[in-house]
C-alpha cells in the first residue's frame, strides 16, 4: 500500500513542478539550500496522510541490543541483516529512528513491532535529484555472534551471512526473504519456500541437501553428496560440479551445473 501511495504523491509532485512554471528559479535555489520531502504514512492511528517538510527528515540514528549468544537467529522485518561470525556477540542497528525505536530482539528472534503503527514512506527533492524510498530501505542490522548455525529468514528479509565457519549451515526462506553468505561448512541445509533467492556460491560446501518448493532460485556450489528436491518453480544453479548429485523435480523448476 505505501507503493502506491508513494506512486500517487509522485505523480502529483510532477504535476505541481508543471504548474510552477516561471516560479522554478526560485523553487531551485531553495532546494540547493534545504531539501524538500513529502512525507507519506499509510495507516496507523492518524489514518493515511501525506505532509510536507523543508530539511531532511528522520536523520539517521544508531542502536545496539545486547545479547549472550545462541545457535538460532531468525528474521521476521523488512530489513537488511548481515551475520558475522565472531567472538563478541551483540546487534547494531542503524536507520531512521522512528523505526530503530521499533526493533525488538527477543530469544534469537528480530521483529518490528507494528502495533498502530502504519507504513511511512518518502519522497526528497534535493540538490542532488529526486529520490522516492520507504522508511524500511534504509533499516540495517548488523549481528555478529560466535556460533549461529540456524537461520530463519522471513517474509521481506534480506540476509548476508558474513565469515561462516561451522561444521554445518541450516538455512530456511519464506516469502520473499533471501540470503546469500560467504564461508566454509561441510554440511549444507537449505529450504526455499517462498520467492526469495538464495545466493550462495561463494560459500565453500561439502555435501548439501536443497529443498525448493517455492519460486526463488539457488545458487550453490557444493562438491560432495548431494541431494535436491525440486516441487515449485525455482531453479537450482550448481557453481561446482559435485561428486554424487541426486534429484527429483516435480515442478516447473530445473537442475543447471555450471
């Protein structure tokens, strides 16, 4: 919904520079100045509403959350989240802080809490351009902990996985969550189940078992036994040609080796 209402603002901003006309001087030397945003919010509790700003709006702002340590992390925010492996565990989180104040972290779990909260998106007029965004864009998480070896990624969720080295890797996608990573693991656990993407051929892979049932593609480059089972539309892509390959596919999906 904020898509559109961001796509209905644009628009009638263009039509708004069409009927200023001689007034675009000046329009322009006050933009070189302090920038212009529209500011689109599409629910909540004041409704949907679109309001105007000179200046940047919702600077920047940083978080951190402590946090002991586990085997599990899951992801259920729009977000872009990267996972690095690494002695000191804690989250980083960086954005506008309307929605860092949002994030919440709980048992290896990453959500946003959205209670009478509605989306809010935004379109700037600069002196660099026009640039038109969601406040969920710009949302980034950095995790970093010694020992994670399950990830869950959900719906609009984005995961880099960072300097892996474990003996195993258990990765889920859902939705149109995605992921790629770079490592080594001797044991590979992948299931697609929804339109997301799953790039993972810079990670170092022994054997591997590959489930997609959903139409997000894979890519992999695992050199032991492996097995892919295939009942959706997503295609499995092998960057490596492995020792053993067992498949069986049942959808429109395929089996390519590079």
């Amino acid at each position: 919904m904020i898509r559109n209402l961001l796509v209905i603002t644009g628009v009638g901003f263009l039509l708004a520079l069409v009927g200023l006309g001689g007034g675009m001087a000046l329009v322009r030397n006050d933009v070189q100045r302090n920038d212009w945003t529209w500011i689109v919010e599409d629910g909540g509790t004041g409704g949907d509403s679109i309001r105007f700003e000179r200046g940047r709006s919702d600077p920047e702002a940083t978080r951190d959350i402590a946090w002991g340590g586990g085997e599990r992390l899951s992801i259920d925010l729009p977000a872009q989240v990267t996972y690095v492996q690494g002695t000191t565990p804690g989250v980083h989180i960086t954005g506008p802080k309307t929605v860092i104040d949002r994030v919440r972290f709980q048992d290896g779990r990453l959500t946003l809490d959205s209670d009478n909260v509605g989306d809010r998106g935004y379109i700037r007029w600069s002196g660099r351009g026009i640039r038109a965004w969601s406040e969920y864009d710009d949302l980034r998480v950095v995790v970093t902990a010694p020992k994670v070896t399950t990830f869950d990624v959900g719906d609009d969720g984005h995961l880099s996985i960072r300097d892996y080295d474990q003996p195993t890797l258990t990765l889920r996608l859902n939705g149109e969550g995605d992921a790629d990573a770079r490592g080594a693991t001797e044991r590979l656990d992948l299931k697609v189940y929804g339109d997301g993407d799953a790039d993972l051929h810079r990670l170092e892979v022994t054997d591997a078992v590959i489930e997609s049932s959903g139409d997000g593609d894979t890519r992999a480059g695992p050199t032991g036994n492996v097995q892919i089972d295939i009942t959706g539309d997503g295609d499995v892509n092998l960057s490596r040609r492995p020792a053993q390959l067992r498949q069986s596919t049942s959808g429109w999906g395929e089996v390519e080796q590079e």
